[in-house]
C-alpha cells in the first residue's frame, strides 16, 4: 500500500504555490507592456504627433492660449473656445452652446485676433444671447448668424479679415 500512496502522490497536481508563480508573472508582463505602450505614447505626443503637449504648445506658440487651432498659423483657422448662452424664447429657458472655427484671408495676423479676444467673445455672446430657437433653428438663420459673426469679428481687425465662420458643434437643448 506504501507504493500506491507513493504514486498517487507522484501524478497529484501541482501546488498551489506553481499557479501564483504563473499569475505573478502574467501580471509583470502585462504591466511591462502596458508601461512599454504608455512610454512610445508618450514620446509620440511630446513630439507633436498626437494630440497631447503638442498641440498645447502650437496653441500658445500662436498666442491663443489655447484658442488658436494647431497649426494655426499655415492652415489660417483661427478655433474660439465653445459659447454656452441663453436664447431669448418665451416658451421657457433654452441655451445655445457653439463652438467656431474662423476662417481669415492670408493677410490676417492670428495674434491680433488672440489680442482681441475678450471683445470678440463679449461680442459675440451679446449677438448670440440676443437669438430665439426661432432665429437659428433653420438651415437660413444659421446661415445669417454665420455672416453676422463674421461681421461683428471684422470690425475688431485692422491687418486682414475673417472670410468665414465654420460651426462645429451647434447644440440647442
């Protein structure tokens, strides 16, 4: 019978102490992966390829403090940050939020516009408290708000002019 007991005890599984070994080390290389992942990302972004630091420092390098798009500079779009105001409607309280993105003409100096901004937006949020749902809920009233935009934006400047004003979030709630 001491034989059978010396066999049994032969094929028995392993212990316990095998498979924490084995999770312990499933677990360092998961860890070494994901911190070599976050380090590439990490260079990639300071870099100016992603969307990280680079992007910050294209921003502030252009004097936008954050307003100014990446690259703002080469591509001539100008990004304010978002508006969130009051529309003037009877039927209760609806607000706008908009964020716009300006398109100026090769003449125009993005650091006169980053210098302009605390008029531009006080400006701007005046004209756009002043709208109803009724004003800008159809395609034409968001065509007119865009051309008065671009209007009120242009009395500010003095070397080149804003051609256009794109939407690029528009929500009425």
């Amino acid at each position: 019978m001491a034989e059978v007991e010396k066999k049994e005890e032969a094929t028995a599984p392993p212990k316990k102490g095998k498979g924490l070994l084995i999770a312990i080390i499933a677990v360092a290389v998961i860890g070494m992966g994901v911190g070599a992942y976050l380090l590439l990302g990490g260079k990639k972004a300071s870099t100016g390829e992603g969307h990280g630091a680079g992007a910050e420092a294209s921003a502030t390098e252009s004097g936008g403090h954050g307003e100014a798009a990446s690259g703002a500079k080469n591509s001539g779009i100008f990004n304010l940050e978002p508006f969130i105001v009051n529309l003037q409607d009877n039927s209760g309280t609806r607000y706008l939020k908009l964020t716009v993105n300006l398109e100026l003409t090769d003449g125009a100096n993005p650091a006169e516009l980053t210098a302009q901004t605390t008029q531009v937006r006080d400006s701007l949020i005046i004209l756009l408290s002043s709208k109803s749902y009724a004003d800008i809920g159809t395609v034409e009233g968001k065509y007119l708000m865009r051309d008065e935009i671009v209007a009120r934006i242009n009395q500010f400047l003095t070397k080149g002019k804003v051609k256009t004003a794109y939407f690029t979030e528009f929500v009425i709630q």
